[in-house]
C-alpha cells in the first residue's frame, strides 16, 4: 500500500509525525510492506513552488493507495490565482471524496460527562453550501455588490443517493440505527429531496431503524443524549458543525479522526483544523491524526480483502483507547503529556501488544 504523506500546516507537522511512526511501527508488525511518500500541501508548499497543491502532486496521490492529509491553514488561503487553494477542497474534489465519516465515541480512563456513547456522523462532502467545491469552475459565492453576498448551496440527487448508501451500509455494521439530521422545514427542496432520497435507499435496508432530526434541535438533542444516535447522515456544512460539536463532547477535538472516502481513494485527515492557537508548542493532541490513519488502513483493507491492513486499523485504535485510559495522553484529554511523549506511549501500546 502506497500512501502519500503531506503533514500541512499548524499543528500538522506534529501530529503527522506520530501518525507516521505509528504507520511504521504497524506496517512491521503485520507485514504490511507500507511505502510513504513525503511530500507538501499548505504553506510549505506555497513557499517551494507557489501553490499549496500543484498538479503533479495529484497526480502522484491519484497514482497512490491513500492520502494522509495534515490540517490546513484554510483561512489563510483566500486567492486561488496566487496558488492559494484550499488543499482539502482540492482532494475531496478531485479525487472525488464524497462521503466524510466522523466518528465520535466516549473512552474508558476519561469522565464521560455526557454518559458513553459511540456514533458516526456521516457527512456528504462533495456539494452543500460549500462554495469552492459545487460548480465546474469558479466559486460560488458572488459579491453582486460591494454590499451584496450571495452563496449558492447545491444538492443533487446523485450525491444524496450515494451518502446516504455509505450511511447505511455503515449502520449494517454497528446498531442498524440511521439519523437524518437537515434543516427540510427552510431548505424545503434541496432537503426535502435530501430526505427522500435517504428513505429511498433505507427500503433496500429494512433492518435499519431510520428516523430524522432537524439540524437546530439536534444541537439539544445529541448534548442531551448523544447515546441515542448511532449513525448520523447529513449534507456537507451540518455535518461540518455538528461533527466538531460531537468531537468535543466526547472528550476534545483532539479524538476527531475522520476519513473522506471515495470510491476509489480515500484520504485520512482529522476532522479538526490547524489550531494556531497551539501550534509548534508540543500541545497538540495526536489522537485525531492516529484515527484516521487507523480509518484508512480500514478502508484499505475492507476494499481489497486484506484482513492484516484491518488488523493494523484495530491495533492503532486499540493502542490510543489504552493510552487515554492509562492517563498517558494530552492535556485536553486529561493527561500531562506532550505531543511527542503522548505519540511514544500510542507507539509502546502498539510494539507491546
Ligand atoms: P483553523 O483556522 O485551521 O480552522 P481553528 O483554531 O479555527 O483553526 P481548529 O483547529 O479546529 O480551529 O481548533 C479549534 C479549537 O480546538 C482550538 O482551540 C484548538 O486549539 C483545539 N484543537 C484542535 N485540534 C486539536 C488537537 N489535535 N489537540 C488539542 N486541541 C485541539
């Protein structure tokens, strides 16, 4: 399995250097003859080549079997006509990442503050509001005057059969539970339709419970009760905020792994962004990183039948639960460690086992 490695920009350095010892340390232990490939999206790389991304870098994660993306400095890039492009656009577009899987979950060792609980938000990650990724070309939000915005948001029927399959398919292998989570009461067609296409394809999973939720009054309920929920599907900038919010309440963002999977690429990067507020200051939770280096692993090997990439996946989420429950983790999680010790101790759980 070929990855590419781009570590990105505040906190990214930091944690992808524990996200890639942990990738070596399991590609020993279960053979699995992992290549990585180091390259640079972000700053670094408007700095070397005066792009964030350039097309010979995708090119070269086209070519490979996964992308492990750092943070991005989004905010910072604001003209693409300068090579200031969003590197996370970039890929979910180009490599064509419609489904974002977020998982949150409560840990054995920290105060479940809201009682346990374990669920996935499913966002579609391709359309939505996001103005940089839902037409051809161009972007679009439009400044009509110097004091009028507009902010197109679209949603096709395509995209929502296809999230709302992913949800599905994924709730087959937890509790059968599926939660649509839209705002259909405002949005009465572009969700309306969002809906009936989730219920469409939910026929052709009779087992799964399916019920739905509108977006504002899910902020209540899943504080409330987030046990409650077990897969959660939603359009693009919804799952956006309510997957930091789920991040956090089970513990810190700092445990928000996240996958963008297509249907043939994928690419792990945390679900949070490039914290500057703590960037190159050892503080930084490595967590988010390791998970979703662990999702794609999973990924990898669901799709080619490899059971020792999947063993690798459950080894790295294994050695973070062990950590976090011996207090050998971060301080936003509750420990007294740095970045780089709490990265040691993922890397002794993982060569112990
Ligand atoms: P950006 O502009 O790149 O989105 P941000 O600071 O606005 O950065 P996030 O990076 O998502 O947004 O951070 C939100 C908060 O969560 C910050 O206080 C940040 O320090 C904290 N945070 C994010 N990631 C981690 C992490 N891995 N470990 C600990 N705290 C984190």
């Amino acid at each position: 399995m070929k990855i590419v490695v781009l570590p990105g920009d505040g906190i990214g350095p930091e944690t992808m250097a524990v996200a890639v010892d942990a990738l070596q340390a399991v590609s020993q232990r279960f053979d699995l003859g992992l290549q990585l490939d180091h390259d640079v999206a972000g700053h670094d790389s408007l700095k070397r080549h005066g792009a964030t991304v350039t097309p010979a870098l995708l090119e070269k994660v086209l070519a490979a079997d996964g992308l492990m993306l750092g943070p991005m400095a989004t905010y910072d890039f604001k003209d693409e006509s300068k090579g200031e492009i969003n590197p996370s656009k970039f890929f979910r577009k180009n490599l064509d990442l419609y489904a974002n899987i977020r998982p949150a979950r409560t840990y054995p060792g920290m105060p479940a503050r809201l009682g346990e609980f374990d669920l996935v938000v499913v966002r579609e990650n391709t359309e939505g509001f996001y103005a940089d990724r839902n037409i051809e070309s161009g972007g679009s939000e439009m400044l009509i005057t110097p004091d009028v915005v507009v902010s197109l948001r679209r949603i096709t029927r395509q995209c929502c059969e296809r999230i709302a399959r992913s949800a599905f398919e994924l709730a087959m292998t937890r509790k059968k539970h599926v939660t649509i989570v839209h705002k259909a009461n405002v949005l009465k067609i572009g969700d309306g339709m969002f809906i009936d296409m989730c219920h469409e394809v939910g026929k052709e999973f009779p087992e799964v419970r399916v019920d739905d939720v509108i977006v504002d009054a899910m902020m209540a309920h899943v504080v409330r009760a987030p046990d409650r929920y077990d897969v959660i599907v939603t359009t693009n900038m919804f799952g956006d905020i309510l997957s930091d919010l789920t991040a956090e309440l089970s513990g810190s963002l700092g445990l928000g792994g996240s996958l963008n999977a297509g249907r043939d690429h994928a690419m792990g990067q945390a679900a949070h962004g490039s914290a500057p507020d703590i960037a190159g200051k050892d503080l930084a939770n490595p967590a988010s990183q390791l998970l979703s280096a662990a999702m794609l692993l999973t990924w990898y090997g669901q799709r080619k039948g490899g059971a020792k990439f999947l063993h690798a996946g459950a080894a790295i989420e294994a050695a973070v639960a062990a950590t976090i429950a011996s207090g050998q983790c971060t301080a936003d999680v509750g420990g007294k460690l740095g970045t780089r010790a709490a990265g040691q101790a993922v890397l002794a759980h993982l060569r112990a086992a």
